[in-house]
C-alpha cells in the first residue's frame, strides 16, 4: 500500500533528521538567523518599496511600519479575535484528530468498518472545505458550531490516513514476539500498535496544525461571529487597510509559529519513539 | 527418553503460490527434542529450518503431520504464556526502555511483573547498568541481549531461538554465543535453534541436526558430548574442529545442484 509506505518514508526521513544541533556562538546565532530568514527581511523591504515607489496611498496599499504599529499599538483589538481563532483551530484539531485516531483503530478492528468508512472519509477529503462551509452552516447554524466543524473535518483526514498505516505495518518479528508470548488482540493494540502509530500521528499533526488555523479563519470570514476572519472582513467593509492588512499579518504569523511548533512537535515525540 | 518435550512427526508443510502450485518447505521432518534438552537445526538457507521454529512457536501450522510440546498442541502453550522466543531482528519495542521490554511478558500475560527475576535477568545478560537506555542507544549485541533476556522472563517450558545473532558481526557474535552457553548452563530450559553457523550450533546445543536443502529433511544428527558449562576453550578442541568440519561438509554437499533448487 503507497500510503503506508509513504507515512513509513516520512516517519524514517524524520526520525534520521538530527534532533538538536549543539548550540552555536552568538556570532553563528546571527550568521544563521541572517541565512535562514533573509526572505523576510527582503518582502518587508520590497513591500515598502512597492508602496512607496507606485505612490500608492494608504486605502490600496498601507506601507508596513503603519501596519506593525497598528498590530503593536492596538494588540488590544487583534488579541480577542486571535484567541478565539486560535481555540477554534486547537479544539477542532483535539476532536479531529481523535476522530480519526478513533476510526483508524475501527478500521483496523474489522474489514466492515473499513469498506463503510473508507469511502465517506475519501469524499469529506476530496470536496474542497470552501464548497462544504455554506451547506454546513445551514446544517450546524452561522456560529461557532460550523467553525469547530469545518476545523474538525480538515484535522480528521490525515490523522485518520497516517494512523490506519502504521496499525497495518508494525514489524513482523515484534508482531509474531508478541504472538509467542500469548498476547490477546487488544494487548496488541495497546502495547505494540498504538505506540507505533504515533509517529504517524505526529506526521498528521504536523500537517495540519496550520491548515486547521487557516480553515478557522476561512469558516469565520464566511460566516461571520468572531475570530480574525471576522476581524479582517469588518476592516476590509470599513477602510480600515492598516487593520486588514495587520490581521493577514498576525494570521501568517500564527500559520508559521504552528508549523514550526508542530514540527519541533513531531521531532521530540519521533526521538522518543523511535 | 520418556515422553519428549517436543515432538515434530512427519510434518509436512507447504506454502500456496499462484494458483494451484505450492512449495513444499519440509517433507516428513521428523524430529524430538526431550526435556531440558537443547537441539541446533542447522541448514542451507531456504531449506525451511525457520520453518520447524515457526510450527513449534504456534505461528504456522502444519500442512500434515503433528506438532505437539509436552503432549499438547503449540497454541496451547502460547495461551499459557510458556513459550520464549528471539529472532534475529531484535523485535525490541524502540520506546521502551531495556527493562520495560524485559518486563513485557508479564504485561502480555496480565500478570504482577517480578521486579526481582528482571533484575536477575539484566544480570545474567550483563546489562544492569543499561536498564533504563533503549535500544536505539545500545549496540546491536546489547539488543540481542535484550531480546534473550526477555524470551527468558517467564521461565518458559522452550525457548525457540531463530538465528539470535545472525545479524551481528563474527566478534560479537562469537562472543553472544559464549554468553549464551553460559546463559543456557545456568537456565537448562529446552531449547531448539534454528542456524545456519556450523561453530554456533557445535558450541551451543546437546544435538545438532543438519537439514538438506528444500524440502528439509533430517539428513544427520550429531550428539554433542562436550562438558558443561562450555566456555572458550572448548573452540580450541581438536574434536571440536574435527566435528564442525564434518557437518560443515555436509551442509556443504546439501547445497550442491541437485539437492539445491533451494536458494534463499
């Protein structure tokens, strides 16, 4: 099965990576600082120069120290939205992936499950979430309910797909060990499948740590309630740009911080489970 | 002998291919091991000598002929948590630590774990100091120390040992055999292990029984009357030499073309 072997590659590409780099001098801190985010440095002056040099004003184009003072000044009005966009993404990514850990240990328990399930959870992945949200507002309501949905759903996929993998392909010699020593099916599950699906889960996790933020923001924009979906519509709808543009910039922000969260995530959890 | 401990009677057994064709793996292999008796199977690769290890550990069964330990089928003995078992993949769990795969047995059984006996193990294998590293932090002969340790937990009735040091280089795996002797000398369980190293199995077991290639067949067996406890000195015996080499021209002969259709 390709999706086993490729959660196998990933896990073992992962697990290969060096864990921690002894730390370096602060003229190397610099150095890599310098070498690793120069990207940055270079859109922020190429965005300023880009508003200067067309002489756009502030309605279609606000130059970036106008937009990190408003998030800076007024963190006031970012920090409510952002807290309840970020607990939308982070409970939506609990129930998600439990959901999906859940139905690959159904899968894995009869071949029933699996000829049921494995179809419907191939069609909520392969509908893209735009098209979903406004049938699953009508459904759940114009509120945080349909948020928590539409983060659920986007968690349960990988979760789901990465977890059922790995409960397929534990080691055949630690497999027939346990099958020597008298295990039942559930010691199985508990003692050599579960743990050897983590990795798999850490994947998933860190997969969709920032899609789940991004779908929060994308459901809140739709629909409305609260979050920096919400808060960047309202702007946008008010000409306020510097606000607009602060919330994209907070959002990317928060994208980034949980890919990298997720991913030392993922390192720490493979160097102790592997 | 008594009643033997274990007793393979004309086993047969065959693997299914594309439809309607099989390969027979072992043809009418007798064999009997008696109790607190330690038996090597030592054969070319692919003549089905992991095969016999499997019917006895329950993990396969017999196409025809019987199978039993102590009188009662294989299953029997693995539902009561009697078996011990290495491989040549260690089959460690990589996040738990060499104690706590010492100690899994008795979470597989569902029973208290006895603090004491894994003590006494990690002793015996030589790794109290390392009982609470994991594998990924301990050399490949450590590992396989580790598996031995815990195919012994329980005090099973049989130990079955596939190849355990297969993997390890000729140093250490020379050594590990020492080690095991010693192991063995102090435990005495019935044993039966499934080699292809000629020096192993002379070192290590009471019988050796050498297998011809595929189907396996019992071809000859050796009585091996060295003292125990065997130790290094034993390697430097004449009669040592002169045994290995001739079972080492027998397996030499059983690979030859004609009886080797049998490649790995």
């Amino acid at each position: 099965m390709t999706l086993a072997e490729e959660s196998e590659r990933i896990v073992r590409a992962r697990a290969a990576a060096p864990v921690r780099r002894p730390a370096p001098r602060t003229g190397g801190v610099v150095r890599r600082v310098v070498s690793r985010y120069w990207t940055i440095a270079v859109l922020l002056v190429g965005w300023q120069l880009w508003a200067s040099l067309n002489g756009y004003n502030r309605i279609v184009v606000p130059q970036p120290g106008e937009v990190v003072a408003d998030v800076v000044g007024n963190s006031g009005a970012y920090l409510p939205d952002l807290l309840a966009t970020l607990g939308m993404s982070a409970a939506g990514l609990l129930t998600g992936m439990a959901a999906g850990v859940a139905l690959a240990v159904a899968v894995w328990t009869s071949p029933l499950v699996s000829g049921m399930t494995t179809p419907i959870a191939l069609i909520m992945r392969s509908v893209p979430v735009v098209a979903m949200i406004p049938v699953l507002a009508r459904v759940f309501g114009y509120g945080w309910q349909t948020v928590l949905v539409i983060t659920t759903i986007v968690s349960f996929f990988p979760a789901f797909v990465f977890v059922a993998a790995r409960l397929r392909d534990a080691p055949r010699s630690t497999s027939d060990v346990f099958a020597v020593l008298g295990a039942s099916r559930v010691t199985v599950l508990r003692r050599l499948l579960l743990p050897h699906a983590v990795p798999g889960l850490l994947v998933a996790f860190r997969l969709t740590a920032p899609s789940a933020v991004l779908a929060a923001m994308l459901a809140e924009y739709l629909m409305g309630g609260r979050g920096l979906g919400v808060l960047f519509a309202q702007s946008v709808s008010f000409y306020q740009p510097e606000r607009a543009w602060g919330t994209a910039l907070v959002a990317t922000v928060v994208s980034v911080a949980c890919f990298v969260g997720a991913r030392a995530v993922e390192r720490r959890g493979l160097a102790r489970m592997t | 002998m008594s009643q033997p401990a274990i007793a393979l009677q004309s086993v047969v057994k065959e693997f299914p291919l594309r439809r309607g064709t099989a390969v027979r793996a072992l043809d009418r292999f007798d064999l009997q091991i008696a109790d607190g008796e330690f038996v090597a199977v030592l054969g070319p690769s692919g003549c089905g000598k992991s095969t016999v290890l499997r019917l006895v550990a329950g993990l396969d069964t017999p196409s025809e002929g019987t199978v039993t330990i102590e009188g009662a089928r294989p299953a029997d003995l693995v539902r009561g948590h009697r078996l011990g078992v290495a491989f040549q993949e260690h089959a460690l769990l990589p996040w738990a630590s060499a104690r706590a795969n010492v100690e899994l047995p008795w979470k597989v059984a569902g029973r208290p774990v006895d603090t004491a006996r894994v003590d006494e193990l990690l002793e015996l294998v030589g790794l109290t100091g390392f009982a609470d590293a994991r594998p990924r932090q301990l050399s490949g002969g450590m590992r396989q120390r580790v598996a031995i340790a815990r195919a012994l937990a329980l005090t099973p009735d049989v130990l079955l040992l596939d190849e355990p040091f297969g993997a390890l280089d000729a140093v250490t795996r020379r050594r590990m055999n020492l080690e095991l002797a010693r192991i063995w000398a102090e435990e005495r369980i019935t044993t039966l292990l499934v080699t292809h190293d000629v020096d192993e199995a002379v070192l290590l077991a009471d019988r050796v029984v050498v297998m011809t290639g595929r189907p396996g067949r019992v071809r000859h067996t050796e009585s091996i009357d060295f003292p125990r406890p065997r130790r290094t000195e034993v390697t430097r015996d004449p009669a040592f030499h002169e045994i290995v080499d001739r079972l080492t021209r027998l397996l030499d002969e059983s690979d030859e073309p004609g009886h080797s259709d049998a490649a790995a």
